[in-house]
C-alpha cells in the first residue's frame, strides 16, 4: 500500500462516464477531483468504455457482468483498490435492490475504511407513480434499518423532506447529513440569450423516460389544453429512457405529433441552457426526487418554473411569486399551465424576479462543501472508534 493521500472511493449508480458521455455526473467529477488526490469510482456495466481516466485523477472500473454479480464486483475492486492506497471514506449511492450498499459494508468490513449511505431519493416518497415505487419504498426502508449500525452516516441531498423521512423511520438526527447534490454552473445557466439558442417552445421537460418523472401526466395535460382556447401549445421533452414506446403511443394515439418535439440527449450543458431559455415554462412532474436539479438550473436561466412540491422545491420556488407549485395531480396541472400560459402579466412577473440569488448553488462552493463533509463524518468516525 501506499503512503498517506486523500483519496476516496465512490461506489456509483453510473454508467455513462466511462461511456464518453458528459452528464451530470461526468460534471460533478470534474470539480470534485479538486478536492481529492484520487477518485475511484466502481460503476455499473456500460455499453462501451471510452475511457477509464478522466480529470487526470478520477479512475473508473466497471464490470462486464449484470446486476446480479455486482456486489461481489465491487468488493473484489474496492478490496483490491484498497490493498494499494488507502482511503479517507467510501461513498454508496444507494437504491433498491442496494447492492452499491453491500458491496459498500463488505469493502469497509475487510479494511475499516468508514462508508457513508448516500439516499439521493426515496422512490414513492411522497407519492408512489408505479406498483414498483410502492415495492422500493420498503426495501428502501429496510435497508436503512439495515444499514443503521453499519454505515457511518446517512448522507441527503435536501434539508426537510428526506431528513424528515429517515428520522421517521429511526436514523438519530445526528447520524443525517445534509450535503446536498444540487451545483450551478452560473456561468453557463444564465439567462442572456445566445444566437443559437433553439427555437422557442412553450413548456419543457427535460429528464429520464421513468414512471416518477411525470411525462405521461403532463402530456394528458396537454391533451386537455389543446380542447381549450389558449391558441397552439408546444412541449419539447428532453430524455430517453425505457417509457420512451409509451410516450410515443400516447402522442399518436391523441393526435399531438404536431404539438410534441423529442430530443433525446443534448450532450453539452451549453446546449441544454439554451434549451432552458428557449422555453417559456419548464414543467416538473416528478413524484419523487432528490433535486431536481433542471428546477434550479431553468430558473437560472430566467424561465419560470411549474413543479410538484417535491425535494428541493419548497426551497427553490414561493408559489406565485417566482414560480408556480401544484398538488401531483393532472387536474392541477391542467389549471396551472392554463392559468400559466394565458396570463401575460402572470409570466412577465415570474420571469421578472428571476434568477433571483443562486449563489448557495455555485459548482465550485457545492463540491467544496461536499468534499470536506464527507472528510469531517470519516473523521469523526474513527473518533469514535478509537
């Protein structure tokens, strides 16, 4: 092994780095590296590999396997890792059926090395859009129970709902640590327009194909908007993802081809800021979330937002003033894009107070903050157990 250095081991839900693809993720590695000598992040099988070294000291090691020899994967790899280097703290990106999370408490049982249960959102909470969301919530439970006298901390990315929620379900408040996820680049998201911002729309979405991200409700939404006298609406949907064949048989089946764009990735940030601007509302639909990071990221580029009450969003967005919340349901929304997309002054007043103060959100400050929390709970740690 070798001597000393700040490295960490992040035990990851992704699959697109590795692949070439510059998401969210790919983002976060790129100003978190700052913080740390070494990253190594164990992954999930990607449909190709471009790279395994990105940001000169971010390593990626992804299996060739399924799911189901993943956390044998990932205990060889951390182990093996482990052996050469040590590691301040071993992050786990935990979702049903939490193999990360296994894999993660075999890791730290073998070495000592502290690892941190990162619930980024809780499928179901607060409201379940699938049989297999209701399925998630108790397995998510479960494995909190489980996971109570064996992972350092809890680590959420929101200060009320999922605090709140694990603390219902037992974990002490001190053993829950807000670090949130939620980073701007405010240099980017802004809101001055660029010559080759995209045409205009006026409602988007922008996220994965999957039952909690609401399209199928909003489109029924749309639906019900074109039988009402508010002149042509247009919805530009951003994502793929596995409801991708129910959304087009949707859009067939009532006749809103014309009123419906698809694009299913945009592979620069740059680009999807001119998205954001090109809109006159972005629509969030998700009936659970950790984030959503596209709120903030809208807002920032000056275009109002119409969102459900979920995660961060309480936090973001006063009804009326800044934005527009509604109560999950397709009758509300209906309303509310109605109300949004037919009063003049309505949108004029909402843009007008727009970005408002983002500053708690700049990239560099979030990833900062991040990177020494996760050293403070490894520190206290191994206080504790010394």
């Amino acid at each position: 092994m070798t001597d000393g250095g700040q490295n960490i081991l992040m035990v990851s839900a992704d699959r697109w780095v590795v692949a070439g693809e510059q998401g969210p993720f790919h983002t976060m590695l790129e100003g978190f590296s700052r913080h740390w000598d070494r990253i190594d992040v164990i992954g999930l099988r990607p449909d190709s590999i471009e790279a395994t070294q990105v940001f000169g000291n971010v390593h990626l090691h992804h299996p060739t396997t399924g799911k189901l020899a993943q956390p044998g994967f990932i205990e060889r790899t951390g182990r093996r890792l482990a052996s050469e280097r040590p590691y301040v703290v071993i992050t786990s990106h935990d979702y049903n059926p939490f193999y990360n999370g296994l894999g993660s408490w075999r890791i730290s049982r073998a070495t000592g090395i502290p690892y941190v249960a990162e619930i980024h959102h809780v499928p179901g909470h607060p409201r379940p859009a699938s049989a297999r969301e209701r399925l998630d919530r108790v397995a998510t439970r479960a494995y909190v129970k489980w996971a109570g006298s064996r992972a350092a901390a809890f680590r959420v990315v929101n200060a009320v709902e999922l605090p709140e929620l694990l603390k219902r379900w037992g974990v002490p408040a001190e053993r829950i640590e807000v670090l949130p996820s939620l980073y701007l680049d405010l240099e980017t998201f802004v809101p001055e327009p660029r010559d080759d911002d995209p045409e205009p729309c006026d409602l988007l979405m922008v996220g994965r194909l999957v039952p909690n991200k609401g399209h199928l409700q909003v489109l029924e939404a749309l639906r019900r908007l074109r039988n009402r006298a508010i002149g042509e609406v247009r919805l530009r949907i951003i994502g793929r993802g596995p409801l991708e064949g129910a959304l087009e048989r949707f859009i067939r089946q009532h006749g809103l081809q014309g009123h419906v764009e698809r694009v299913p990735w945009v592979a620069e940030v740059s680009g999807l800021a001119g998205h954001y601007r090109s809109a006159r509302y972005l629509v969030c639909a998700s009936t659970s979330e950790g984030g959503p990071r596209i709120v903030a990221e809208a807002m920032a580029c000056g275009t109002p937002v119409v969102s459900t009450t979920v995660g961060v969003v309480p936090e973001l967005i006063d009804d009326g003033r800044n934005g527009l919340l509604y109560d999950g349901t397709t009758n509300h929304l209906t309303l509310r894009l109605q109300r949004a997309l037919a009063d003049a002054a309505l949108e004029t007043r909402l843009g007008g107070v727009l970005p408002g103060d983002l500053s708690s959100l700049r990239h560099a400050d979030v990833l900062e903050h991040l990177a020494d929390g996760l050293k403070r709970i490894a520190a206290a740690h191994r206080a504790r157990k010394s």
